[in-house]
C-alpha cells in the first residue's frame, strides 16, 4: 500500500528548519519564470518524453555530466523503448550500451528495474514513490526525481546542486555540508508552491539554477533570478566554517580506474577473457586482482581462471 504523505512530508529536524517562510515561499516565483525562459532544451523536458526516458536519464545522470548523458540515453532509448525491451536483452547488453559512462553497476541496476517494470507493473513505469522506491537499484532520490519530472507529483527531490543553492539562498551558508535527508527535503519542501506543475517547475528551477548559475565556485550572481531574496549574498558571502559534503576520491590511479580498464576489456571482447589478458591493463597485479574481485562480487563479471571472465550473460 502506497504511503505518499510520508514520501512528500519528510519529517523535520527543527534545528535547521529555515527561519524566514515569507523568504523561501517567494523564490517559487522569479525561480519558475527564469526556468521558462532559460532551461536547457534536454531530451527528458519536451513534452511527451516518456517516463521509462526519464528512469533511465535520471540513473545516467547520477554522478556523470549532462553532455555526455544526452547521446548515451538517445542511443539506450533508440535500443530498448520501453522496459521490457531492454528485460528481454541479456544484462550483458546493457553493461555494453552503458560503454564509458562509468559507474557500471548502474546498468545492471537499470536492467533489473526494467525486468521488475515489465514483470510486475505491466511495463509502466510506476507513478507512486513508495512503488518506485521497490524496484531493484532505485534509490530515494531516483524515485522522487521519476514522480516529480516524469508524472508531475508534489515532492521534494533534492540533488547537490539543489542542496548547495538552498544553502545558499536560504540559510546564508556558502556550502551546504553533508547530505542529510531530514534536513534538506524539507528545505526543498518549504519552496514548493501548493499546485503541482508550479511546484514540479521550481524544483527542476532550482536544479538548473544550482547547475548553470549558482555552481560551486564563482556563482554568477549577477544573472540569478533570486539575488535580491539570497541570505549568503545579502550577509556578504561569509566563509562557511560548518561541515563540508566530503570530496569525490581521485579518479587517476584508484581502484575504479583499474575496474573501468578491465570492464573496457571484457566489454570489447565476444569470448572470455583470460586472467593473462587482462594482465597488461594495469601494472599493479595487486590492485588488478582486488578490482577484479570486486567486479565479480558486484556482477558486473563472471568467470574464474578456467573458463576465462565475461559480462553476465542472463
Ligand atoms: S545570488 Fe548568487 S549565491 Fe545566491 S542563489 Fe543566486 S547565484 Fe547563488
């Protein structure tokens, strides 16, 4: 049974709860007419774009850019329309379509929410967060962002660009520190307008806002629709001197570098591959070794040292 109360009324932590309502209702406004005239023309904002378009640009987009999502997912969609075409093709197939968008676990999470889609939900996409939020691999924010921008809900859906804008704008502090869900979406929460499109259009505003104008370093305050109602800027843009969200590890030399040259090569081939031809991948035997047990405990490859490693078939 579907508990959407407790999906769009998260509750409270009192302690960071924002002082000023006036302040936060009316950012709604001048956000939602900025969005209208300068929103990026994407793929996932015409009309008709299909809710299974949406579930998938929104696990693509999770930790990789935007130009390089665009072409992947026109490509995915072209593939598998709905979610039973991609259910019918072998996880391996979507490990191969998901070439270098990195964090490959995400295709394999993309196909079992496709095969839940079109076994359990007549290959609709679900409406309801509580339903979305069942699905193998779909997270809390996933299901929010799906309700929200593919079907038009009321919720808060809350990214680090919306964090770092609400932080901003809103509570005076130049960072918002670490995620924490019992305080950001109910921030996200006190901005939204009671209808459902103003609502769906300020928090996709706020997104766009944190992606093109409010970024992390050098805001372009002077083009900000909400410059005149921002607590940071009003106080002067004071130094945070709270907790900071923790830094992304370095990509050159780490462990998922190492996993990404292995699954190129796996990727690349029709027939297993040998331990000794994933050898010249990378030098480290040591570190080769360890990205390659991860790989199998996340099923991303299967195999052993007989029959040789491969993508997962079925
Ligand atoms: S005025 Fe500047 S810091 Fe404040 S919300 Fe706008 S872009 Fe961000």
């Amino acid at each position: 049974m579907v508990n959407a109360s407790r999906a769009s009324r998260p509750d409270v932590d009192n302690r960071t709860r924002p002082q000023d309502a006036n302040r936060q209702a009316d950012i709604a406004t001048p956000l939602i007419a900025w969005f209208r005239a300068e929103a990026r023309d994407l793929p996932w904002r015409r009309p008709g774009f299909p809710a299974w378009g949406t579930l998938v640009s929104e696990i693509m987009l999770q930790q990789t850019q935007v130009a390089r999502v665009v072409p992947r997912l026109e490509a995915w969609l072209t593939r598998w329309p709905t979610p039973a075409d991609l259910a019918a093709s072998p996880p391996a197939d979507a490990v191969r379509a998901w070439d270098r968008l990195g964090y490959p676990r995400r295709a394999l999470a993309l196909h079992a929410a496709a095969t839940a889609i079109a076994e359990q939900h007549g290959n609709v996409v679900p409406r309801d967060v509580d339903a979305l939020l069942a699905l193998p691999g779909i997270g809390d924010y996933t299901a929010r962002a799906v309700a929200v921008f593919a079907y038009g809900d009321r919720h808060p859906v809350v990214d680090v660009n919306v964090r770092r804008v609400l932080a901003r704008a809103l509570l005076g502090q130049g960072e918002p520190g670490p995620a924490k869900a019992k305080r950001d979406l109910p921030l996200m929460e006190s901005v939204l307008p009671e209808d459902r499109d103003d609502a769906a259009a300020t928090n996709a505003a706020v997104m766009e806002l944190g992606a093109l104008v409010c970024v992390a370093r050098s805001p372009a305050c002077d083009a900000c629709p909400i410059a005149d109602r921002c607590a940071w800027r009003a106080a002067g843009y004071p130094e945070h001197d709270g907790p900071r969200a923790p830094r992304q590890a370095k990509f050159a030399g780490s462990d998922r570098q190492v996993r990404g040259l292995i699954m190129a090569e796996l990727r690349a081939s029709d027939v297993p591959v040998t331990r000794d031809e994933i050898e010249p991948v990378w030098p480290d035997a040591e570190q080769r070794d360890r990205a390659l047990a991860s790989l199998l405990r996340d099923g991303l490859a299967v195999g052993d040292d007989a029959s040789g490693y491969r993508l997962p078939e079925g």
